[in-house]
C-alpha cells in the first residue's frame, strides 16, 4: 500500500508544479526582455517571432539560446549586444523563456 501513495504523492507534485509554474510568456513580462524585445516587430533587439523564425529548424536552438540568454551575446542580430541576464533569473525560466519564444509562430 505505502508504494501506490508514493506514486500518487510524485504525480500531485508534478501536477502542481506545472499549474504553478510560470509561462514563458509571463517571465518575458515579468523578467524586462520587453525592454528591448517585442513579439512580432524589431525593437532594440530582435522580435521574439523572428528569433523562433531564425531556429526553427535548429535542433541546438533551445541550449545554444539558453546559454546566449544566460551571458549576452552579439553579431547574431547586428551590432547591439544582448548584456547577460541576472542572475536573479534562475536557469529553469530561462529555459521556459527560451522553449516559449521557440514555440511562437
């Protein structure tokens, strides 16, 4: 018995975490990616729909803009370089941030 509510008991704590986990979207609000970015115009940086446009076929696409997102970056998109986001900004909502805008049509 105590095995079948230890296998209920993980499958809640994956429920909840989904329900209660940030979208892409809202962390892009919420974190000021829209400070320089915007969703389907060029802004300072690039719009979130080209960025997804750009990688759409690149299966590196998620770790390699994961890590771009993570220590800035420059020369993909022109001159202006993207500064490092905080570290305050944990590594999963980058990767949720980043699955997100790669998702966008």
């Amino acid at each position: 018995m105590g095995t079948r509510y230890l296998v209920i008991l993980a499958a809640s704590m994956v429920i909840a975490g989904n329900v209660f986990a940030e979208s892409g979207e809202t962390l892009v609000k919420n974190n000021n990616c829209m400070t320089c970015h915007a969703l389907d115009k060029k802004a300072l940086g690039p719009s979130f729909k080209d960025i997804a446009t750009k990688y759409k076929d690149d299966k590196g696409a998620q770790a390699a803009l994961e890590k771009k997102v993570r220590s800035g970056g420059a020369g993909t998109w022109g001159k202006m370089p993207m500064p490092a986001t905080a570290m305050s900004v944990s590594d999963g909502d980058i990767k949720s941030i980043v699955h997100w805008v790669l998702s966008l049509k």
